[in-house]
C-alpha cells in the first residue's frame, strides 16, 4: 500500500455530485407519463426519442434537480439525479450484488468511517464497494480484491460510470484475497475487511494479519450454513473478539390515505451478516460466563427437541373434542354476553 498523502488531484472525481442544477456529464432520471422510466447522460446537442416525441437535453442543463420539463409531443418528464440505490439496483451486474438494505447495515457494523482503509473481496460487480468509496471520503482509501478478471471489469466500470472517472483512492486487485492481501497491504495497516464471498473462512487467517487491533471484520454470507461455519472458524483463531450476527428484513408500507399497510411484495431473503474485532496480539478476553454449549450436540439434545419435550404434545380425539366443547362454550358466553349488553343499552 502506498503511504503517498492525498492530494487534491488524488480526490474521487465529483461527477457523482448529489446536487446543484444539471450540468453536461451528469445522469437523469426521467419519469414519464405512466412512471416509464429513462436513464440519460447528458451532453451537449443529446435528444431523447420516445414514441411521445423528443425531448433535448438542452432543456435540462441548467434547471434544478426535481424539475419538470416538457417533451415536444407535450409530454411532461420529472428529472432527478438517481440516488446511489438507484444506481446500483439498475446497473449491469456480473455477480449477484450487496442490496442497498445489507449495504448501509454493513457500512454500520464494520464502522467505515471518513479516512478509513478498507479492504474488500469479492468485488463482484463493484455495488459494495461504491458504498464503501462514499463512506470513507476523499482521505480515506478502499482495496478490492476479485479473482475474476472479468468481474473486476464489470465492477470498475460501474464504478467509473457512477463516480465520472475511477477514484483515485480506489484500488482493484485482481486474485485470490488469501494470496494478493499480503502482497497489497501491510501487516496490521487495515481498518475494516468486509468480505462478500462463497467461502470467507478461507481468508480469516490472512485477515487477521492485515486488520489493525480492533479493527473490524464483516462477513457476508447468504446461507446459515456458511453463517456458522465461518462464526466457529473465527473462535477457533482466538484471534478475534466473540462474532455477532444479523439479518436485515425491510418490509416497504403502502402509505395512502387510509390504505395505510405493509407491502404485499418484499425481498425476504438476501444474506446474513456476521462481525468480530481484531483482538491485540496476545490478548486474552476474560472468560465469559455462559451457560452449557449447545453447539455440539448428543442423542439426548434430540430428544429434547421432540415435540413431546418442548411442550408441543399430540392432541388426543378425546382432548380435542373436549377443547372444541371448551370453544363452543366460550362463543356461547360471548354471544349471550353481547345479547344482554344490547338489551341494557335499548331500556
Ligand atoms: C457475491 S460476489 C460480490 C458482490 C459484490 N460485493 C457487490 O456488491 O457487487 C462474490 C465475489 O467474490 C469473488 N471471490 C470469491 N472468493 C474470493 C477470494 N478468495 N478472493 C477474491 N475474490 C473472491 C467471486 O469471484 C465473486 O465475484
């Protein structure tokens, strides 16, 4: 890693500018009639042509963010700067992306902050690491290791597509974290590893050395079976505090009036997160006081688990008539119960 100062020449270029009138180079969104959406660029002499007509890219360059403009069939066009979640939900993908939900959990679990170093792997198709460009700033830096050549490019190109330029405290390393993170970084110069991968128990020993003390290490996973694995592997190092795990669930309301209610549709399942701190080397935590282990388990264990143990016996025919002569009654006190209380109220 290069111990070079940032400099203003070094800054990640500002064509992701959040706000300000449209100027040439910037991304539009435009929502036509119907929500039919367009994605431009724009640029000087630029003409969008749909079958409403053309609208020229003259009419935006200049106006603020979040106007209205009129296309020459008399259609009209809401213009926004797509947001970073619009951006990366829509770009071209290589691999299956990090969603905007598990991104902004993950830029709080592993704590990215402005001028920290942060390492990444895979890059897949680069939607993580712009979330992680933005968090840690102009002086902060972000190493992305992908041993796929070909992903690598797809990743950059958003990046590029997305910042105007590639920023210049961005660096993508093509192989396999295990043997490129050593050769890249030196030994405890990382502030937070965040690794989205099919096998991130594989790089733990290499992320050990790379991370800081107290540094941070955020694992990805989309199944529990990874989840687990790679919590144990992370005990058996000794080298990290105790792991903590999560999942995002974003459940979108329909907010209308009086149709005030969850959405019918949501993405229910994409991964699961799982972090640890980098202990002081030599460092010992104080023994937590904790009940049995049951992360091993005997014969015994699954008998427990039977339904019979846990409470949740089989109903005999006797019992259940006996309960549904027990809900019977109870209806029946219901209804004489609302019987009577309508002949107070009508005396
Ligand atoms: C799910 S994708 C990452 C997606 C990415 N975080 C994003 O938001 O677009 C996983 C990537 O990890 C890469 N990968 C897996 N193991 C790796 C390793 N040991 N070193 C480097 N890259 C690895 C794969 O090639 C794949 O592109």
């Amino acid at each position: 890693m290069t111990d070079e100062p940032l400099t203003e020449n070094r800054m990640p270029h500002p064509a992701s500018r959040p706000s300000g009138p449209f100027r040439v180079g910037d991304r539009v969104q435009l929502t036509g009639p119907k929500g039919r959406l367009h994605t431009i660029t724009l640029r000087p002499g630029g003409e969008l042509h749909t079958h409403h007509g053309v609208l020229r890219h003259e009419q935006l360059i200049g106006v603020p963010d979040g106007s209205v403009v009129e296309g020459s069939g008399g259609h009209e066009y809401l213009a926004l700067r797509p947001l970073l979640r619009d951006f990366v939900m829509s770009m071209p993908r290589g691999a299956a992306i990090v969603y905007p939900k598990d991104a902004a959990q993950i830029l709080a679990e592993a704590d990215v902050f402005p001028g920290a170093t942060v390492v990444e792997a895979g890059v897949g198709s680069g939607a993580l690491s712009l979330w992680l460009l933005r968090a840690v700033g102009a002086s902060g830096r972000l190493v992305s290791f992908e041993r796929r050549a070909d992903f690598a490019d797809v990743a950059k190109a958003n990046v590029e597509t997305f910042f105007g330029e590639m920023p210049a405290n961005w660096d993508v390393v093509v192989g396999d974290l295990v043997e490129a993170l050593p050769e890249t970084v030196g030994a405890a110069s990382v502030d937070r590893v965040v690794l989205d991968m099919l096998a991130p128990w594989e790089c733990i020993d290499a992320v050990a050395d790379a991370l800081t003390p107290g540094g941070v290490v955020v694992c990805y996973v989309a199944t529990a079976t990874q989840l687990s694995r790679v919590a144990e592997y992370i005990r058996t190092t000794g080298l990290f505090t105790e792991p903590d795990a999560s999942e995002t669930m974003v459940r979108g309301w329909h907010v209308e009036g009086l149709a005030v209610r969850p959405d019918h549709r949501m993405v229910a399942h994409t991964g699961f997160l799982l972090w640890a701190r980098r202990l002081a080397p030599g460092a010992i935590p104080p023994e937590r006081k904790r009940r049995a282990s049951k992360s091993s388990y005997s014969d015994e264990d699954v008998e427990l688990w039977t339904p019979g143990a846990v409470g949740d016996r089989e109903i005999t025919d006797k019992n259940l008539r006996k309960r549904v002569r027990e809900a019977r009654r109870a209806a029946e006190g219901a209804r004489q119960a609302a019987a009577a209380d309508e002949d107070g109220r009508a005396e």
